[in-house]
C-alpha cells in the first residue's frame, strides 16, 4: 500500500500577518491625518493673523497721513477722541469707538469707520484703544496710539485661535511755521 503525500500549498497570508499590516497601516494613516489637520490649523492661524495685521496697517497708514497733515490737536492729553486741524482750517475727528454687543470696536475718522467692519474677515478694535497728544513746545505736537486689533468677533473661524495684534505709532504734527 502506498501512501500517497499531497503537498499543502503555502500561499496565502495567515492572521498574524493580516492582524500586523492592519495595525501598521492604522498607524500610518493616523499620523498622516494628525499632520494634516496640524498644517490645515496652522495655516488659518496664519491667515488669520495676516489679515488682522494687513487691517491693522491700513489704519496706521491712514491715521499718520491725516495726523501730519494737521497743524493742531485737541485735546491735549490721553483720550479716545482727538480733533486734528490742517494748514486749510478744516477739522478731522479722529475716535476709537468701544465694541457692542452687536458691533466690532472700530477707529472712525469723522464718524466713518477706518476699521473693515465685516462680520466674517473683519476686525474688531479691543483693548485700551487710546490717543495721547503731547505737546512740548517748540517741537511739534507728538501723537502717541495704543491700539488693539483681533479678528472679528463675529468670525466663522474657529474660536481656538485668537489674532491679537497691538499697534503703538508715534506720530508728529506738522509744525505750524510749514
């Protein structure tokens, strides 16, 4: 009687090596979208960021060109209210404007907002908004401003990134002998 012997045929995975490709490949896949939800929160916290400053320096720039223009400031002093002369008479008010519930703090220049007001990409004006008029004669009156800038309170975005950008310009009168 002959036996007869059949091979077994090896192909094929077994469990243990189902079960460690599986594990590895989980692993993979979560590191790779642990990173790319990194880079996509990055990122907005940059877009974010460069919006509020780009805002932020928009207002600077209109602020310094209307402040040396002007000849006289009133008051002299630390307020959130200024009124600026130029060399023709005419008078610009400058004002930092607190925020409402329903509004974005704002910087206005003859009661129009210098400040984007939109509610989505906008910015809110927050913090201890203040002008101080210095006055040390014979130089020309010096213009101190702290502002506060973040995105707008109203924004879409995500709440666990908050933009906060602070300006302190120094600015000077022309002087009235010009």
């Amino acid at each position: 009687m002959a036996v007869v012997r059949q091979k077994i045929s090896k192909k094929g995975f077994t469990l243990i090596e189902l079960l460690v490709t599986v594990v590895v490949l989980s692993i993979v896949i979560f590191i790779g979208v642990d990173l790319f939800v990194n880079i996509l929160k990055n990122n907005n916290k940059a877009t974010i960021t460069n919006e509020v400053r780009q805002n932020g320096q928009l207002v600077m720039a209109i602020l310094e060109r209307n402040i040396r223009e002007s000849i006289e400031v009133s008051p002299i002093g630390q307020t959130k209210k200024l009124t600026l002369t130029k060399s023709n008479g005419a008078n610009v008010e400058i004002e930092c404007v607190d925020p409402t519930a329903t509004e974005n703090g704002k910087i206005t220049l003859n009661g129009v907002s210098i400040t984007n007001e939109n509610k989505d990409s906008g910015v809110n004006v927050v913090g201890s908004c203040m002008m101080e008029a210095i006055s040390t004669p014979p130089t020309p009156i010096i213009i101190v401003g702290r502002f506060e800038f973040e995105q707008s309170k109203f924004s879409p975005t995500r709440k666990d990134f908050v933009a906060n950008i602070s300006f302190n310009p120094t600015f000077s009168l022309r002087s009235k002998t010009e």
